[in-house]
C-alpha cells in the first residue's frame, strides 16, 4: 500500500504519460466519431508511440483500452462502432496505462460540441468535486474527510453522488487498497500515511443516484436515464499534502484551490 522513493518515481511515469493520452484526446474532433475510433487511435498511442501498455485491455474479460460512457452511462461504456458522438453529447473517457510495471489511472470528460447550460454545469460541478476531494488529501487526514467533502459539496449544487463504485489503491495492480468511497463522515475511516496512491473519481448524477447495469454486463446507467458525470485522477499522499500524479498540462490547481501542494512537478 506505501510506496518507496523509487515505486514513486515509476509511478509519476505513467501518470505522465497517461496525461499525454488525454492531450492527444484533446485535439480530435469528437462530432461524428465512433467511440470504437477513439479506443483505437488512444491504443495506437499507447502502444506504438508511449511503448506502454493499456491496462485496462484484458483486465476482467474486458476487450478495449478505455471506457466511453455517454451521457446517461456512468461508467464502464463499451467503446462500439455504433456510438456516434453527436453535438450535445457529453462524453467520459477512462484510461489505463502501465509502464514498467506500475498502473495510471485517469478519466475526463468530454463536452461534444455546443451542449446544454444543464450538462455544462454538472460536468464543471464534478470537476470541481473532485478537486475539492483531492483537497482533502494529506498524510494524518482521513479516508472519510474525502468522501465527505465530495458529497457535501455535490449535494449543494443538487446532484446526487453514486455509491455504488468507488477510488481504489493503485500500483503494480490497477485495484488495490483502500477504497476511496465519495460519500461519508469526516473525520472517519482509514488514516492516510504518506506514500500512499490512489485514485479520486466521483460520478454524480442529475437525479437519483440508482444505477443499473445493461445486459452487457459492463455498462452502467442511471435509473432515471438522467446525465451522469465523472472525473478521476491518480493521486499521491504527501508529508505535507498530495501530488495530483496524473495532472494534465491545462490544469492549475493552485487557482481552483489555492493548495501549491496539489501540482506535481
């Protein structure tokens, strides 16, 4: 569960390159594309140019190196030649990479094209929920500090959080522990000790927050068929904070939370 100096330096490895994945991501056009396309173009990445391994292929059966989930799915999407993104989509991608024998882990989502005011806002409320989660992160606080601010802060802007999955340790395997849950008591639960890495990744719903899985026995979708979102990051427990490992080149935490510990080198 505690990493070492050097099991910490494989793993900011990953995580960056897993952050170049997202900025490859970043320059496509997403309107008209297949979410098949897209899980082809980030294993081509991934494989032929970072000379990594997609984590996710093969883990538990599952045949693809991300997950897609578009609006109404919460997680787990089968990426499918039949999934047409369209204008007014919002989209989460999730992404695996192992690099010398240690696993990012890092999700985003995607707004395709002009959306509406409703779906702008849930996606920047789960952005921001997240962050505040990450905020909550120091070696002496508390798994349930987490999972309590995330929630607290989801259900002042009227959303739901899904408890049905959760942040997990993350290492030379991609599950480890502890369960990072996004709901919960301050001030309760696992006491975090430096050298520790996980990840953050709440998924909130417009309405309830009942999920259901498809016949598939992948994708996840909320009951009410209202939007869901979800943002993750893979992070680390510092002496005196936390490094957000796979922190991609656009994001500031400093301005969003005025926390210089929350920005990795």
């Amino acid at each position: 569960m505690i990493k070492n100096a050097k099991e910490i330096q494989l793993m900011r490895e990953s995580c960056r390159l897993l952050s170049l994945v997202f900025a490859q991501i970043d320059q496509l056009d997403l309107t008209g594309m297949s979410t098949l396309a897209v899980n082809d173009l980030v294993e081509r990445y991934i494989v032929d140019v970072l000379k990594a391994r997609p984590a996710s292929k093969g883990q538990y059966g599952f045949a693809y190196v991300l997950n897609s989930s578009i609006n109404e799915v919460v997680c787990h999407g089968v990426p499918s030649a039949q999934d047409i993104l369209k204008t007014g989509d919002i989209v989460n991608f999730d992404i695996t990479l192992e690099k010398n024998g240690y696993i990012a882990d890092s999700s985003k989502m995607y707004c395709v094209g002009p959306v509406s005011a409703e779906a702008k806002r849930l996606v920047d409320t789960t952005y921001a929920a997240m962050c505040i989660g990450i905020a909550q992160v120091k070696a002496g606080a508390r798994l349930g500090d987490i999972g309590h601010a995330i929630e607290s802060y989801a259900r002042q802007h009227g959303y739901s959080v899904v408890r049905d999955y959760c942040g997990h340790g993350i290492g030379r395997k991609m599950h480890e522990e502890p369960s990072v849950l996004h709901f919960g008591s301050a001030h309760t639960g696992m006491i975090l000790q430096a050298g520790m890495t996980f990840t953050i990744e709440p998924m909130l719903n417009q309405g309830k927050r009942t999920v259901y899985v498809r016949d598939d026995g992948w994708t996840v979708v909320t009951h009410d068929q209202l939007l869901s979102a979800q943002f993750e990051h893979t992070v680390l427990v510092t002496q005196h904070g936390v490094e957000v490992l796979t922190r991609r080149p656009e994001e500031s935490f400093q301005h969003l939370l005025g926390h210089k510990s929350l920005v990795n080198n």
